[in-house]
C-alpha cells in the first residue's frame, strides 16, 4: 500500500540531490525516486567539470559524489524504481486512508482519525514498476538522455565500437584512432578527452561553426592529434565485427569519402526523459513545460534540470533548479 509523502523527487542527478538537500532541509517528509541505485545522473560520466563556481577542474564523477554525500547526510531516503506514470487523486482512495488511520493508531496509541481536512488536497500518485507512491508534491528532475544518430550501422555496432560515453568507454582506444559526431560542449569535451589517449581523434560536424563553449573549442583547436572534419555528416558506420569505417559525406559538395576508424562517440544531443508526462503535463518539443520556479502545467507538480524547458542545461542551473522547486512546492503545500 502507498506511503505517503510531502514530495516526492524523481530522479537523483544534480537537480534532484539538490531538491532533496533543499526538501530536507525545510522538513519535508521526502522520497528520492532514481532507477538505478546511485543513478547520479550524466554528471557522474562528465570527465571533468570547469565552470562550477568554486570547484575549477573538478571531476565530474566527484562532483556527482559530494551532491550524494551532501543529501545522504541529511538522512534523504531513497528508493530504487522506475516511475512508469503519475496520477492525480483529489482525495487518498479508502484503502489508503485505511493505511493512515492504521498508522496515527500504531504511533499515536489513539483511535484512528479521520484524515484531516487539510490533508485531503490534490494528491499525486506515483506509480513506479515496483510500488506506488502517495505525495501531495512531485518534484520531475529525470534528465536527459542520449539522443542516437539514426544512421545504419549505429545499433549494429552498438558496444562494439559505437559509444555514447567517452569517459566509460575511452580507455577501450588507446593508441587507436576515434571519431566524435556532434559540435556540442559534450562533442568538445569528449574529443578533448580522447584525445589525450587516442592517436588520432576526428570530430565530425554538420556545420562550420561548433556550438560547444568558446574555452572548448579553443582547447579542442589546439589539439595536434585532432582533426575537425566541417560540414560532414556520417551516412553509415560500417564494419564486420566490430566498426571499422565511417561513410562521410560533405553537405556543401555532396562528395562522399570513407574514414577508417576503430571507434566511434556520438554526442549529438539529448532527449528528455520525459515519456511517463505525456499526456498529464504540458511539454514543449519533449521537455516539459515550466518556467524558474519549475511550476509545471499541473498544480503540485515541479519539474527540475534537462528535463524542463530552459535556456541553459547545466550543472549549475540544474541545482539551482532543485532549489526554486522546493520553495514552490512549500509554498503550495502551506496553501493547500
Ligand atoms: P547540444 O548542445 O544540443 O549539441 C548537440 C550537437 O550535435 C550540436 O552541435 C548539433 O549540431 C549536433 N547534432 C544534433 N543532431 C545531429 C545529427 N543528427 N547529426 C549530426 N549532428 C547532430 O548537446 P550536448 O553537447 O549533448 O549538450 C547537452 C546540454 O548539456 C547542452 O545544453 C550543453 O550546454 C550542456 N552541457 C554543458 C556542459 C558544461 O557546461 N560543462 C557540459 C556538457 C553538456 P548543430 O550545432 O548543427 O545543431
């Protein structure tokens, strides 16, 4: 049966940690939902993180780490679930308001109450493939994932030799020669990496201007070990076993080419983990609807990090995001 809850965080990457410490904090009665134990978020899989305030050059992993620690030590509890939706509820349903009088019973050694007035607002139901979750607020900081090329070859050679994760799966090239998809600061920052153990790294962009940071592409363009291929696009990964070359083609000229490779890093971009929403909350081109204070399309509901609209998707706004949810869900629970 479904315990009940102040709020209840989905998702345990930067946004949602920062949330938590936040939540706890203002003594909210809080659960974090993450999929895996420690699911942590794209931050843990960064190499190394330069433009947190405070911490220049810190690791990604390491930084994911100390928002852990911080939360754990204000005694955050975490379950390990997978949400599959959220339902709305204007009041618990018997067999819950059963559960609660059978708690007041148990704690209090009184006879059970009826549930209080102000308790019986608009409730959420968070239906996870393991057990179901009762909260008056839901904060959604789920994130992002990696967007796939959609080229052949791409599922094929998926772990053998097709990468979405320069940092878990670089060390499989050293001395090899690798290609990065993608102008974006993850496209930068992975080549960047490769780079100090590859032979050769060659970044592949569908324009002639990257979009990663100014500090990046400098870092990047400095690089004697890396060749930036403009206006290419990649037709197809080919190969027996594993990837052995790419088909190129430039978008001005229309030449096609073939690059051999052993390895390649597709960082294209993400697409919000936003499907379990559709059709309860409003979204925008995948991410879901909501301005800083995280207010979403439905009352109670709050969403934080990559998986909202947005300017900027960074670390540093991701837990700021965190924060300004938890004000707004405090103060629709004192308006209830
Ligand atoms: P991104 O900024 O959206 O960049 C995606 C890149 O992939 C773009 O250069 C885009 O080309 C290219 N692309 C998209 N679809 C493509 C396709 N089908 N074929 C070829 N190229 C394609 O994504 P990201 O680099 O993954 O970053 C995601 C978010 O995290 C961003 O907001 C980023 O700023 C943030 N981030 C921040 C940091 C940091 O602050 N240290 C680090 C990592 C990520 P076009 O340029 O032509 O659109």
């Amino acid at each position: 049966m479904a315990k009940q809850y102040d709020l209840v965080i989905i998702g345990s990457g930067p946004a949602g940690l920062a949330a938590a410490i936040y939540a706890q904090r203002a003594k909210l009665s809080t659960l974090v939902i993450e999929k895996e134990m420690m699911s942590g978020g794209q931050v843990l899989t960064t190499y190394e993180v330069d433009n947190y305030p405070g911490l220049p050059g810190i690791g990604g992993f390491d930084l994911g780490m100390k928002f852990r620690q911080h939360a754990e030590q204000l005694e955050t509890a975490f379950a390990e679930d997978e949400v599959d939706h959220v339902e709305l509820t204007a009041t618990m349903t018997e067999a819950e308001e059963a559960l609660q009088a059978a708690e007041l019973r148990v704690v209090e050694g009184s006879s059970p109450e009826p549930v209080p007035e102000e308790n019986t607002g608009s409730w959420k139901r968070v239906v996870g493939k393991k057990d179901t979750y009762l909260t008056r607020t839901v904060i959604i900081a789920a994130g992002a994932t990696h967007r796939k090329l959609g080229v052949p070859g791409e599922e094929a050679f998926a772990g053998m030799g097709v990468s979405y994760c320069a940092t878990c799966d670089g060390a499989f090239f050293k001395k090899k020669r690798t290609a990065v998809i993608g102008g974006g600061d993850v496209a930068l920052e992975d080549a960047i990496f490769l780079a100090r153990m590859c032979e050769h790294v060659y970044l592949i962009h569908r324009r002639d201007e990257l979009r990663g940071a100014k500090t990046l592409q400098e870092r990047l363009l400095s690089l004697d070990n890396v060749t930036v291929l403009w206006d290419t696009v990649v037709e197809a990964i080919e190969g027996t076993e594993k990837v052995q070359a790419l088909k190129l083609k430039h978008v001005k000229s229309g030449e096609a080419s073939e690059l051999s490779v052993d390895g390649v890093f597709i960082a294209v971009g993400i697409t919000p983990n936003s499907g379990p929403y559709e059709g309860l909350l409003e979204l925008d081109h995948g991410y879901i609807r909501a301005d800083e204070s995280g207010a979403t399309s439905v009352p109670g509901i709050y969403a934080a990090g990559d998986i909202r609209t947005k300017q900027l998707r960074q670390i540093v706004t991701a837990v700021a995001d965190g924060a300004n949810t938890v004000t707004s869900a405090e103060r629709y629970l004192t308006e209830q």
